[in-house]
C-alpha cells in the first residue's frame, strides 16, 4: 500500500514539475515571439519611411517638371502673342495707307464729278438747242422722228431676216437631202447580205435508183407512213438517184429531208422507224432553232433576251415573207438601221435591237388574231424591253405613229431590205400563204389532230382522233372542210380533201 502511494506521489509531482516546465517554455516562447514582433513593426516603420521619403522626393520632382513645362509654354505663347501683335500692328498699318489712299481717290472723283457735271448741263443746253432747230427744219417732233426711225429699222431688219432665213431653209434642204442620200447609201454599200428567194421544194440524193423502192415500201406503206408523220409531199419521179419533198412549210420540208438521209444512211426503212427517226430529227431541229436564235443574237452583239425570245428569233430561220428569209431579213435590218443610227448620232444600240425584234411576232406559236406587229408588241412588252422598242416593232409597218427617231430608223431600214433586189417575190408569199390558210381551216373542226396542205396546195390531208371522229363522221368532216374552203379561198382548180383515221394498238413482248 504505502509503495502504491508512493508511486502516485511521484507521477503528481513528475505531471507537477512538467507543467512547470511547459509554462517556462511557454513564457520563453512568447518573449521571444514578442521581441520578434517588436523587430518586424521596426523595419516596416523603417521601410514605409523609406518608400514615403521616396515618393515625396518622386512627387517633388514630377511638380518641379510640370512647372519647367508649363514656364516653357508661357514662354512660347508669350512669343507667338508677340509675333502676332507685331502682324496686326503692320496690317494696321498698311490698312491706314490704303484708306488714306482711298480718300485721296475719293477726293480727285468727287473734284472730276463736278467737272463732268458741268460738262453734262453744257452738252444739254446744246442738245435742246440742236432738237429744237431739228424739229424746225423737218416739221417733226421728237416722238414722231423717233417712231419714224423704229419702224424705218423693223422693215430693214424683217427684209434682212427674212432673207437670211430663205438662205438658211434653202442651204438646209440641199444639205438634207445631200446628207440623207450620203446616209442610206452608206448604210446599204456597207451591208452586203446576199439576196436568197427560198423555194417551196428539197431534194434528196439517193445512193442508187433501189433505194426509191425501199423508200416506198410494200404497197406504199413506208411513204404514207413518212408523208402523214412529216405533213410533206414525197416525189419520186424519173429523177435519177433523188427523190424531191415538196411542202410550203420550210420546217416540215426540213424534217422530212433530213429523216430520210438519216433513214438512207441506217437502211432500215419501215412504219416504226421512220416515226422514230421523224421524233428524233424533230427534237433536233427544235434544238437548231435555239441555235440559230442564239447565233443572231451573237453575230450582232445584242443580249439579255429571254429564252421564249430566242426561240422566236431562231423559228424565223426556217419562216419567209414574200420568199425571203425572215431571220436573214430581221439581222440584215438590223444592220442596216445601226449604220443609219451612227450615221445621224442617236442611239444605235437601241435600234439596231428594235430592228431585229420588230418581226419576232412572226416567229411566235399563238393561235391569236393579231397581226405580227402587235404579236411582237405584246412579247416585247413582257420581256420588259424600252418602251421605243417597243413602239418601233408596232410602228414598222405604219399601224401606229413612231415616237421616236429609232422607230423612223426601224422603218427605213425594214424598206431597204426588202427593196433590195431579188429580195423578196410577192406570188411566193400568197402561195405560202393559201397554203397555210388550207391547214388552219382543218385545223379549226373539232377533233382534227394534223393538217397538211401537199401537192401544191391541190391536196389537203387531214389527220383526226379516231376516239373522237367515227369512219361515218369522217366522211361528213371531208365534206365540211370542203364547204368552208369553198367559201372563204379563193384558188385556181381543184382540192382534193382526204381524211385519216387510222386505229394503231402496240403491245411489247418481254
């Protein structure tokens, strides 16, 4: 027992003695941190004085800089305020002599006034004097002498006027009709389109007389089968080795001719291959005519024309008015009028676009009663082209007065291609033109598919739906057509009317 307690005696007085010894150590660390801190407080007063006395001394000088500035530019002002004194004090001075200058003018007028004055009143008191003696002698007044004297000069210069004037109409004449000479002929020797009249037939060359047989077929099957697809007349004659197509139309003629080259050159010659061939060749010629459409516009520099123009443009080639060619004629006017445009200094551009659409309306597919020039007026219009092309198209043929002088041009040169000579052959255009009549007659009945005018216009073939038209109202339909060209053509012999129904059915084996 007494050991136990001793040892717990000595864990107090060991656990006694070590909190002593922590307190020490304690009290020890917390002087030494104090003394630390005391240091730390000192060097920073030290520094934040040091780093103040810097920036008073900074400060200071930036102040003393700012004040040496600011002396040099009081300095310069100060000197620029001197200079520009001393300027006005010189334009003062120079001022001062041109007014003292200026007194003195003023003095010497004034002293020449009084003189001219006086001058003035002598020359007055003469004038009256001289007047009064004047009146005496020639019994007039003043006003009566005056009036005398204007009317004296009005007469002398009317005769005078109105003799320069008869001088200027005269001169102006000769010289107008001179220039006006000089001007078409230098438009037209400077054009030199050759002049073609186109005809009504084409012919073929064939390899060999046989081929005439192959191209007739069994019983005539293969050349009723070309004529009803092409709406043309095949001829085969004694010609040897050709074959000529007759047609008034110049694209059917061209479709049938080259159909048959193409056919010849394949050698398969029959019902369905000559349709396919004839769709073929058609498809290529509606090509061609954008071609040729495009082709004039290039030639002749013009651009920004719509596709439906070019079109129209391009139908022209195979289109001819009293037997010249329309496209030939539109590009040969406007040549003609850009000439005349330049020769009298207007707008030659303009007229020479003008001049080539002003027969667009014969190259357009409507079934409208309009004549070309208001067709082409109307397209012109919708192509949003300038109102004196516009007026130029419908003004070339006299239906409406021209407002402008490119719509003059458009005329004159329209007269000059188609005066040239060989240019144009009237029975040629009233041929065509029955012929065409022909068909648009048939085309007018119900239930005709086709029309065409063969055999010179001795022939009318009519193609008809056989869904709409029977084989009884065929022949009622033959007789109608009949009837109405009866009444409304006038024609020499006979025609003679031939209605087709034809019922095909295809069926393909696969």
């Amino acid at each position: 027992m007494g050991t136990i307690i001793g040892i717990a005696g000595a864990v107090l007085i060991g656990l006694f003695l070590g909190w002593i010894i922590r307190w020490f150590y304690a009290r020890f660390q917390l002087k030494t941190s104090e003394r630390l801190a005391e240091r730390v407080r000192r060097d920073a007063i030290k520094e934040a004085e040091a780093i103040k006395k810097e920036m008073l001394l900074e400060a200071k000088e930036k102040v003393i800089s700012e004040q040496h500035q600011q002396e040099r530019e009081t300095r310069d002002r100060r000197a620029e305020l001197q200079r520009f004194e001393h300027r006005i004090a010189q334009k003062e001075d120079t001022v001062d002599k041109k007014l003292r200058q200026i007194e003195r003018t003023e003095q010497q007028y004034a002293e020449k006034e009084k003189v001219f004055h006086k001058r003035e009143e002598a020359l007055q008191g003469e004038e009256a004097r001289y007047r009064a003696e004047l009146e005496r002698i020639s019994s007039l007044t003043a006003e009566e002498a005056k009036t005398l004297i204007i009317r004296d000069m009005e007469n002398e210069a009317k005769h005078d006027a109105q003799s320069i004037i008869n001088k200027i109409e005269s001169e102006a004449t000769l010289a107008g009709e001179k220039k006006a000479k000089d001007i078409l002929v230098t438009a037209i020797q400077r054009l030199a389109a050759e002049v073609t009249g186109d005809i009504t037939i084409s012919t073929v060359p064939l390899p060999g007389d046989e081929m005439k047989g192959r191209i007739i077929g069994r019983e005539g099957r293969n050349i009723r089968t070309l004529e009803t697809v092409t709406g043309v007349d095949v001829i085969i004659d004694d010609t040897p080795e050709a074959v000529v197509i007759s047609c008034f139309d110049p694209v059917r003629r061209e479709i049938a001719k080259v159909a048959i080259e193409r056919l010849v050159v394949d050698g398969r010659i029959h019902p369905a291959r000559i349709e396919e061939i004839v769709a073929k060749v058609s498809k290529d010629i509606s090509q061609k005519i954008f071609e040729e459409g495009e082709k004039a516009l290039y030639n002749l520099g013009i651009h920004n024309i719509s596709q439906d123009a070019i079109r129209a443009l391009g139908r022209l080639y195979f289109r001819t008015s009293y037997g010249q060619n329309v496209l030939s004629h539109s590009k040969e006017v406007a040549m003609i009028a850009s000439t005349l445009a330049a020769e009298i200094g207007v707008n030659r551009e303009l007229a020479k676009r003008a001049a080539l659409l002003h027969d667009i309306g014969k190259g357009v597919e409507t079934d409208s009663d309009l004549n070309h020039a208001e067709i082409g007026m109307d397209m012109a219009r919708k192509m949003g082209e300038d109102a004196k092309i516009i007026n130029a198209i419908g003004s070339h043929h006299g239906d409406i007065e021209p407002s402008c002088i490119e719509s003059v041009i458009v005329q004159i040169a329209d007269a000059i291609s188609a005066a040239r000579p060989g240019a144009r052959k009237e029975t040629m255009d009233s041929y065509t033109k029955r012929l065409k009549n022909l068909e648009d007659i048939a085309m007018s009945f119900n239930g005709v598919e086709k029309s065409f005018a063969i055999q010179a216009g001795r022939e009318l073939r009519i193609l008809v739906y056989n869904d709409i038209i029977s084989d009884g109202q065929s022949g009622e339909l033959a007789r109608d057509v009949a009837r109405r060209i009866e009444t409304d053509l006038r024609y020499p012999g006979r025609i003679k009317i031939t209605v087709v129904r034809e019922t095909r059915i295809v069926e393909y084996a696969r």
